[in-house]
C-alpha cells in the first residue's frame, strides 16, 4: 500500500453458509393483549427532552424476524416542520435502540430509546414504530405502525 502498488488477494476462505445450524425454532404467531392493536402504545416519552438525554417509548408489536427490513426500519425519529414529519434518525443510527421482549406466550413489547444528539436542533418530536406480525390462523406477515405522542426537544 505504502508503494501503491497492487497486493495479491491471497487465499478465498470456503464457504460453510450451506453448513451453518439453526436452532431458533422463529415465531409461531403474534398476539396483542385484549383490547390492544398492534402499534398502540405501552409506554409513552416525556412530555419534553433536552439534549443528551434518553427519549423512550414501548410498543405492543410482534417479533422483529417477521420481516427483515433491509431498505426500510423499525423505527424512526421524526421532527415536525412545516412541511409535515420529517425522518431525522433510524434504526441503524448509533444514537437509537430498539430491542424485542417476549410478555407471556405470544405478546411482544418493543422498545425504543433515541438519546438526543447535543446538535439537534430544538422543536417537536415523535418515535414511530413500524413491523409485521404474524397472523395465528393464515401464518401470513401483516404490516403494523404505531407513533408515540408528540415531545418537546429545547
């Protein structure tokens, strides 16, 4: 590298995906306690956040393998401008979280932390979470979306 000069690609490993075990057994089905939705929410932010601190909001949901998301994500932070919500962070930002938690036999809670960048500028927030769960009876995915209410960042 030093002499730019081109290296030799050396030896290609073998390929063992073919080889590879599983034994996560994958989720069954779905369920949401009595009177609940998918995407309603267990827990709600505070009403207001300065930066550096921790934004948090739980959700009724499904498990996060039911679809893999792989243009899309779970969640996302949106500020409100004058054009409507806008994307400011998703879940592939280091500043989020989002993690999975089995409640019971077939209820999952979905939680999402966003600790607010010193940058970010002050105004109106909200956490959307989106997924798909999985129907008991038809074994199919079906979308879910749910937003927490609306915070104050000063």
């Amino acid at each position: 590298l030093k002499n730019n000069e081109p290296v030799d690609r050396g030896p290609v490993p073998k390929d063992l995906s073919a080889q590879q075990k599983s034994f996560h057994l994958g989720v069954w089905f779905d369920e949401t306690p009595p009177g609940r939705n998918f995407g309603d929410l267990i827990k709600d932010p505070e009403a207001e956040y300065l930066p550096g601190q921790t934004a948090h909001a739980s959700f009724w949901g499904a498990h996060l393998n039911n679809e893999l998301f792989i243009e899309n994500s779970y969640l996302k932070i949106q500020r409100l401008t004058p054009m409507g919500w806008v994307d400011v962070a998703h879940d592939w930002d280091p500043e989020t979280t989002i993690s999975w938690k089995r409640r019971g036999i077939s209820y999952s809670e979905n939680s999402i932390t966003w600790t607010i960048p010193q940058v970010t500028p002050p105004g109106i927030y909200r956490i959307l979470h989106q997924g798909y769960y999985k129907d008991f009876w038809t074994r199919r995915t079906y979308p879910y979306e749910g937003t927490s209410r609306e915070f104050l960042v000063r």
